[in-house]
C-alpha cells in the first residue's frame, strides 16, 4: 500500500562530500578539515550517487510523504553541489518525475518539485539538454500558475520556476515572451482598477503576485531593448500604484521593480524623462521615512533601508555597490539587474550560492566571473588560518570591543553628570 518509507533526507555530512569528490580545488578553504583522515574520493562518490539514485526511485513511491521527503533531499543535494555528470545520463528520469509529482501532487509536493525543476536547469546550464525539459516542463508550469483552483503556494512555486527556468534555457524569443506575457497576467491583477483607489487591498493573492512580479522582472533584463521599451511604457505608470499595497514584500517588490525599470529606461536613452517624478518620489520618499506606530519595528527597519536605496536610483541614478565573497573571489553587484540576478538565485541556491558562484560554469557566465578558479589542496591549506590562531584573533577583537564600548559608556556617564 502507500505507507510512507522511512527516507534518510540527505544530510551535512553528505554535502561535505563536494569537497573531495568533484572539483576540490573549488571549495570553500574552509571545508577542509585540519590534519583529517584520508578519504577514499572514488568511494564517497560511489556511496552519494548510490543515495542519490535511491531517491530518485522514491519520487515515483505511492505515499505522498515519501515522495515529498526524495524530492526535498534531491533539492538539498541539487543546490551543495555540482552533480552534471550523474544528472545527464538520468535527466529524462527526473523531468518526468518533477512532472508527475507537479501534476499529481499537492501543494506541498507541488511546490518540493518546482523547487528542484529549477535546480535541474542550474545544474545544467543553458544548452540543448536543458530546453528539452523546458519543453517539458514548461507547459506544466502554465497550466498551474493559470489554475484558479490550484493551491496559492503551488501557482506561487511554479510562477518562480517558469521565469527562472524560461532565463536560463530559452533562446527562443516568442518562447520568452509568451511566459512573460503568462507572469504578466497575473502580478496586472494586483493593479486597483479603479483609478481613484487610493490604496491596494492585500489578499491571498498578494504572495502569487509577487512571486510572479519578481519572475517577470528577471525576463525583463534578458530582453531586447525594444521590449524593454513597450514594457516600460506600459507598465511604469501603474506600478507605483502598488507602493501603497498592506503587504510589505509587494512594497518592496514593486519599488525594486521601479528602481530597475528606471535603471532600464536610461540605459536605452539617457534622456529619459518620467513626468510624473516629482509625485513618485514623495511616495518613495514616504516608504523610506515611515514611522507608522501599527508597523511592527523590524518591518520597517526594511522598508526605510529598500526604499533609501530605490529613491537613490530614481532621483540621483546611484547604486549602493554590494561586495560578495566566494572563497578566494570577490563579486561586486553594481547595479539592480545584476542584484536581481543574484537574489533569484540566491533564494533557490541558498547556502550553496557560494559554491556554485565558484564552480557552477552557468552561474559564472551569468555574472561574468569567467572560468572556475582551480587551486590545489595545498594552496587552500595555506590559506586556512589554524583553530588556534582563529581562537586568539577572536579574543583579541573581543576584547578590543569591550574596550570600545566601555569608553563609550564612561564618555555617556561623564555627560550625564556635568548636567
């Protein structure tokens, strides 16, 4: 019968293997563990694969829980680490199980193989392979994020994987904006059709907004300058409607929106001019000071620091430049296209974006970082600093700190009595 297996999700202490198996001279300094063991590579690749192909089995199993449980661990071994060769010869086997479960399953199964459809195409990058189970998929995916009777979680999880799966794969244009024009039609349902509204209700919907609003946008960057063009005309006037929405990550889904539309817009002509600027900034400018008492106090912390950033873009074309650190490398995203880029996939990767920023070949030619950078163990040993030494730089700068603030304290003392 469907008696849920007792499935062994897939651990830490399996992704540790990505260290010694595949590509070492990508990994983190940090992975290696001081004066360790020998470890058989050939075997610990043997044991993963084996563990591997076992859940693959199980996301044809008839419990549900089983299912979900394969399709959760293949999502944890997916994103820890690269896996091209063992996905290759098994892609057909996975595109028509991540199809099954989407079409069978519940939301939560639902949701579990959207979120490993899109790691299957981060796996294997952008090329032939990939747009056959795009070809696949992506009617699939369609059909639920159009399906008004389907689970909001599980629209919301197939609306992220068909524009994340739509850029990685597609060369083809009218495939692009056909799923633009899919992700469009439902975030233009969260716009008040009555322009004299002036707030937008918050409903169930607002998180399928979103997460179509925000798929649309990364289409967006990979567009033809034209498109950008008829998209901006059409729809830079009615979002800002959506800054006055009650939820606060369809705020700032929209401001992130804007401040890359504009970003957009004065690419394609630098003298770009908006005529209703002056009433938009008040707006921005509103989300970036609020001090609404009803708001809790961590919300707002995050809407007044998005929206500094968005009125910078709008009013002074500035981007405050980010530095993300992968192992020896350095990123620096200097604009919102590349931070779209990079939050996308970041949400889906997780902890393992920095693995794969470094050895994902796709990922790399995304953010132009170029071919992986091949150290050798012994380099990477050189660079590890000992535990010791971590101890004694960590006590330092504790006390160091202790220091500081205790001056700060004495300084706030004396003040308090001379008055």
């Amino acid at each position: 019968g469907g008696q849920p297996r007792n499935v062994q999700p897939f651990s830490d202490e399996d992704a540790s293997i990505e260290t010694m198996s595949h590509c070492s001279g990508f990994s983190d300094p940090a992975s290696f563990t001081e004066d360790g063991p020998e470890v058989d590579e050939e075997a610990t690749q043997e044991d993963l694969e084996y563990k591997l192909k076992g859940f693959i089995d199980l996301t044809l199993d008839k419990s549900a829980k089983t299912r979900q449980a394969a399709l959760e661990s293949l999502k944890s071994a997916f994103s820890s680490k690269i896996l091209y060769e063992f996905i290759m010869e098994r892609r057909m086997t996975l595109t028509d199980s991540i199809e099954r479960c989407i079409k069978k399953g519940k939301s939560d199964e639902q949701c579990a193989a959207a979120g490993l459809a899109c790691l299957l195409c981060v796996q294997m990058g952008s090329g032939i392979e990939s747009e056959e189970i795009f070809k696949t998929l992506g009617p699939v995916l369609k059909k639920i994020v159009c399906d008004g009777t389907a689970s909001i979680q599980a629209r919301q999880a197939c609306a992220t994987c068909l524009g994340i799966c739509c850029f990685i794969v597609t060369d083809d244009i009218t495939e692009l904006y056909s799923t633009m024009e899919c992700l469009e039609n439902i975030f233009t349902k969260a716009y008040p059709r009555d322009r004299d509204t002036n707030g937008v209700s918050s409903t169930h919907n607002t998180v399928l907004h979103i997460s179509a609003l925000l798929a649309w946008t990364l289409l967006l960057t990979i567009c033809p300058m034209n498109e950008v063009k008829k998209k901006i005309e059409t729809h830079l006037h009615k979002l800002p409607s959506l800054l006055s929405c009650d939820d606060l990550n369809m705020r700032i889904a929209a401001g992130e929106t804007l401040a890359l539309l504009f970003e957009l817009a004065r690419e394609t002509d630098a003298d770009f001019f908006y005529e209703d600027m002056e009433l938009l900034t008040e707006k921005l400018r509103a989300l970036a000071t609020d001090g609404n008492k009803h708001r809790a106090k961590v919300d707002k912390r995050k809407q007044r620091s998005v929206f500094r950033d968005v009125l910078r873009a709008v009013e002074e074309r500035d981007f405050p430049t980010e530095m993300v650190k992968f192992g020896p490398e350095r990123m620096y995203i200097d604009c919102w296209v590349k931070k779209q880029t990079y939050d996308t996939f970041k949400e889906i990767l997780g902890s393992g974006m920095q693995y794969h920023l470094q050895s994902n070949d796709f990922l790399r030619n995304v953010f132009e970082l170029g071919p992986p950078v091949m150290l050798d163990a012994a380099t990477l040993k050189t660079m590890k600093i000992s535990r010791f030494e971590r101890h004694l730089y960590n006590s330092a700068a504790f006390k160091a700190r202790t220091k500081a603030r205790s001056k700060c304290r004495d300084k706030r003392a004396d003040v308090g009595e001379f008055f």
